[in-house]
C-alpha cells in the first residue's frame, strides 16, 4: 500500500505528495478565512459600538451612561457570531459549543442573581431616567443628593456629607421622591396665637412678615386660614411658595420672623399651661 501511494504519477508527485499538498491548502485557506472572518467582525463590531455610543453623545435627553453599555454588549456579541463563524469554517460543531455556553450562562444567571437585578434596574434607572446626578432624593428611606450611578448601585451624600450606597434593585423596587424635579415648592408652618388675640390682627402679620421676603413668591396666592381650635391656641395653617433652593433656609428663617413680628405687635403666643388644684386644702 506504501509503495502505490508513494509511486510517482504525475510531474515525479506521488500520491502522498498530492495529498498533503491539498491539506495544506485546505488549511492556509481555512486560516485566512478565518483572520478575515475575525477582521470582519472587529471592524462590523466597532461600528456598531460606535453608532450606538454615538446616538446617546447626540441627543441631551439620552443618557450616555445607558448607550455605552448597549454599545459594549452589542461588540462582544458581534465578535461572538464572528468566532462562531470561525470555527464553522474549521469544520467544528458548534451546537454543542452553544449549548454549554448556555448551560453555562444559566449556571452563572443563577449565582448571581443579585447582581443581576442590580444590574437589570441600573440599565431601567438610566434609561429612564427617575434620578439623575445633582438631584436630592428620598430613596429607601435614605435622602441625600445623587452622586453617581452605576450599572450596579446608586451613590448619594447625606445632607452631613456621609457616603451612601444603595444597590439599584432597592432604588428601582422602592418609591423615589425627588425634590429636585420641580422648580418650585410650598412651605408651610402652624402659628398659634391665644384666644384672646384679634386674629385679623394676627393674620394680617403674618401675611405681612411672609410676604415681605423676596424669597416668598405671590404666584400662587398664598394661604393664610385658621386651622384648628387647640387646647390652649388657635392655629394658623400657612401655605407659601417658594424657589427649591432656597426652601430649608427660608422655612426656618420665617418660623424665628414671624414670632418676633407677632411679639412686636402685641399678639399673644401661647404655651401649654396645667392648673392643679388641690381638693383636700384647708379654708
């Protein structure tokens, strides 16, 4: 058998000869099928990366953050096809290979479940946009202002300045309130005056003092109306509008102005008295 293939037939080639020659361009072919199958894909991969990463860079309700990750998931499975490809042109099955992979990614879906739905909400609080950076919110009974947000958490400042992580699954599943949404807010207070003030008097200064703020706006009107008969007052419930900035300052400010403006005008602020009475005194 030896001796037949090695005998020579054509040009002094045997048999053998012949063979090994077809295998080897067999081969070369296959390998530079496959460098340019891998070419391809990086260059098919990078651009669609780029268009992606592109469309959130061009318009300024898209979040970056968002379409930089679609981009980098759209690359590497671009780049997966093109390896699948690659080894389809070696004469590999790649059936089995798909499976295990699947099997595998099932696997590792489960391990990291957590992860994932903190990963899952990210992409959801990104591209949706509840909360963005700047904003001072109330999530999961933490309030502080947004720092920055990840595929995997959410960074807040506390109003004294202490970092605060709270993995996105607890901020996308909890109810957010953001106070930065809105440019304006109302402030309210209760002011007490005694039964025996004259409540347009009190009213009026109250309204006066308020008003005379700058930070106070007039639009919409403000609401000054008794509220309640307390035990020992009658309360005023007070409703005014004013700029989100200036909202902590301004409410403290005109609790301590609206007290001496109340005082200076001779309107009694009453505080809670008890009278004891002794029924076994003597006389």
């Amino acid at each position: 058998m030896d001796r037949i293939l090695n005998t020579p037939l054509i040009d002094g080639k045997s048999i053998m000869d012949l063979m090994t020659l077809d295998f080897l361009v067999a081969v070369l072919g296959n390998v530079l099928a496959a460098i340019a199958i891998l070419f391809l894909g990086f260059v098919v991969a990078g651009w669609i990366s780029r268009r992606i990463r592109g469309l959130g860079e061009k318009h300024d309700h898209l979040d970056p953050t968002l379409f930089n990750f679609l981009g980098n998931i759209a690359r590497y499975v671009v780049f997966g096809f093109a390896l699948l490809f690659v080894l389809n042109t070696f004469g590999i099955q790649t059936t089995s290979i798909v499976a295990v992979i699947g099997a595998a990614g099932l696997a590792i879906g489960l391990a990291l479940q957590g992860t994932l739905s903190n990963v899952a909400a990210g992409v959801m609080i990104i591209f949706f946009r509840p909360i963005k950076l700047g904003d001072f919110v109330d999530v999961n009974g933490q309030m502080g202002t947004v720092k920055d947000i990840t595929l995997n958490f959410t960074e807040l400042a506390s109003i004294d300045n202490v970092q605060i992580i709270i993995p996105n699954a607890q901020v996308w599943g909890n109810t957010i309130t953001n106070y930065s949404v809105y440019d304006t807010r109302r402030a309210e207070w209760t002011f007490g005056v005694g039964y025996g003030a004259d409540l347009a008097t009190a009213e009026q200064v109250i309204h006066d003092t308020i008003m005379a703020d700058p930070r106070s706006l007039k639009n919409p009107e403000p609401f000054i109306q008794v509220n309640n008969l307390n035990t020992s007052s009658v309360d005023f419930l007070v409703r005014v509008w004013c700029k989100r900035g200036d909202y902590f300052a301004y409410q403290a400010d005109m609790k301590r102005q609206v007290k001496e403006a109340l005082d200076k005008a001779g309107v009694d602020i009453p505080f809670p008295t008890r009278t004891i009475v002794n029924i076994n005194a003597e006389g």
